[in-house]
C-alpha cells in the first residue's frame, strides 16, 4: 500500500483530507483486502483507489501449511511477474512473526541458502517489503487466526543491506503507529555482514534489533560459507560492529547455522567465543544456534547432541547462547530454504 498514492487520488477527486484517514484506518487497522469493502468511502473513490493505489503491490500463488500449523509459506507475485516467498510464523499461542523478503534473489551466494542458489534478479521496492506484512495480516484475518503479528523480521531472500534505501523506507513504514505500528524492538534486520551498511543503519535506526549472519568466526572457513567475507572481513565487521554499538544500544544477534563436521567442532566454538571477546562487550552479544535447514547440497545439520555441546561450550565462556527451534521446515520455510524457481 502507497498512502502516497492514494492521498494524489484523493486530492484529484477534489475531496476532503479526512478520507485519507478514512483509507488508512481500513488497510491497517480492519485489514481488509478490498476497497468495496470500505462503505464509508465514495464509490467514485473506490473505483480509482483500486486502480490507482491498489491495496497490495502483490497476489497469492500459493500458500502452505506446515503440519503443526505453527509456519505458513506464501509465494506471491508481483505486478512484473516475478515471485518472492514470504513466511508466517507463530512462535507462541498467540503471538506471530513475519518474515519478509528484501529482493528477488541474492547476489551473495551463501554455501547453504537456497536464496543464494538463484542469483540476483532485482530488489524490491519499500512498498513490496511492507505489503508482505499487510499480506499476512489479512491473511490472519481471513483464516481467523487468533493472536496478533507483533514482530517482523527481515531474514527471508535477499540482503537488506544491500536494498538500504528501499527497506529503510519499509521499516518505516512498518514502525509507523498509523500504519502496521510494530515497536521497534519486534523489528529485526539480518545482514551477512555490510560494513558501512551496518554503521549507518545503527545510526537511523537505533533501537531496531541486528542480527549478523556470522556462521564461522574464522576468515577462511567463513569465506568458504559466506563469501561475502572476502570482500567484508571478520576485522571489517569488527570495527563496524564496535562503531554499531557506539549508537545503538540494542544487543546484537549472530546467527550461526550447525553444519555436521564442519563449522561445530570445539574449535570452532573457541572461535567464536574469540571473536565476540574481541569486540570488548560480550554482554551486548547473543549467539542464535541454528541447526542447518537442509537443501540440496552436500551439507548436513549437527545432530542435537553436537548442538548441545557447542552450545555448552559457549555457555562455559560467558556468553549468552539460544539453540533455536526452527519451524516450517517441511514446507521448505525455515532459515535459508526460501526460493522461487518461478523468479
């Protein structure tokens, strides 16, 4: 939805301001899917509304369910035909996630992320990233889904970092109290690791939570399974994550997928706590273990043992750890498995 474009509309018909309130509240705050359904309105106005400032930049394709019901993966398409996926989560009875896309693709080809497999094709625009909340929120509606979508986190295909402008303005728009009106601190940005992408987003928009795809805490192997750190370093990342922390006073999230025999040994742990050490301020630092959501390729996740003792390990050091429980993995809408041949 473009407020924007429907204010134009409005001023064009020659009618009062208040109608665009009138519009504003129905989209966010009823949710509805269509303007017939605003009565309020002039039917004039919601015949040009329709076709000039449609409701949602996107449609439905598909949607599935996973078989405990706690995950939902839609595919929508987009006015020029490309698909993008998008997934609903709840992780408790009454409380639901939003994970959104950022682009049609990724260009930084992460070994075990299936977003990464299919290439850049082309970023999205703000309005596509925060119409994939209002798509969910309808959705809620229309499925009468008990509870509220009190959080949005920006991990589904793409680097947000690297679409900065485009999902600056969504954030916005999704912290916006007359729009989807998310707090702040329900909001969280992922990124491989963009230096000056992460300094300037600590500086507008301080108290939005950062979480840093890290998965190795060693140059070579994380060159290996992100290869966005030859370029961006783990001593880059270092320093934008020191100066990150000199504006924001959130903690940070390091996002960290087990893969079996390959990044969970003990000297890999050791690492890690290394790196965090490095930084000087341990406490703002919270590691999420993530167990490997497979693909097609040649990795696969540590077992929950392994998991365990790499957790135990880096609880030993001091730092604060989370083994995460991913869900939607059956319908291929966990951490990493988003993608759309259609794209």
């Amino acid at each position: 939805m473009d407020l924007g474009r429907a204010a134009k509309v409005i001023k064009g018909l020659r009618l009062p301001p208040y109608r665009l309130d009138q519009v504003r509240r129905a989209v966010y705050g009823h949710c509805v899917s269509s303007y017939g359904e605003v009565s309020v309105l002039p039917l004039e106005l919601r015949q040009e509304l329709a076709r000039s400032a449609p409701i949602l930049s996107c449609s439905l394709r598909e949607c599935r369910v996973s078989a405990d019901g706690l995950a939902r993966k839609a595919a929508l398409a987009l006015l020029d035909g490309k698909v993008i996926e998008t997934v609903l989560l709840r992780p408790s009875p009454r409380r639901w996630t939003a994970c959104v896309s950022t682009q049609v693709g990724c260009a930084f080809n992460c070994a075990f992320c299936a977003t990464g497999a299919m290439g850049f094709v082309r970023d999205l625009t703000a309005e596509e990233i925060s119409d994939q909340v209002l798509f969910w929120r309808q959705n809620m509606r229309q499925e009468g889904l008990e509870g509220r979508l009190d959080n949005v986190v920006y991990m589904g295909m793409g680097e947000p970092l690297a679409n900065y402008e485009a999902v600056a303005e969504s954030l916005r728009r999704v912290l916006d109290p007359k729009q989807h009106g998310i707090g702040a601190r329900h909001v969280s940005v992922s990124t491989v690791g963009i230096p000056k992408g992460i300094e300037r987003f600590g500086e507008d928009f301080p108290q939005v939570n950062l979480a840093v795809s890290l998965h190795a805490a060693e140059d070579g192997l994380r060159s290996r399974l992100v290869p966005a750190n030859r370029t961006f370093p783990l001593a880059d990342l270092s320093r934008a994550l020191e100066r990150y922390l000199g504006s924001s006073s959130r903690k940070v999230m390091l996002e960290y997928a087990l893969l079996a025999g390959v990044n969970d040994r003990p000297g890999d742990a050791d690492a890690l706590v290394a790196f965090v050490r490095r930084l000087g301020r341990p406490g703002l630092f919270h590691v999420n273990l993530i167990l490997y959501n497979p693909i097609e390729g040649p990795w696969r996740p540590s077992s929950e043992p392994e998991a365990r003792r790499f957790q135990d390990r880096l609880l030993a050091a001091g730092l604060k750890v989370t083994l995460r429980q991913s869900l939607g993995s059956d319908i291929q809408g966990a951490c990493g498995q988003l993608a759309s041949e259609r794209s």
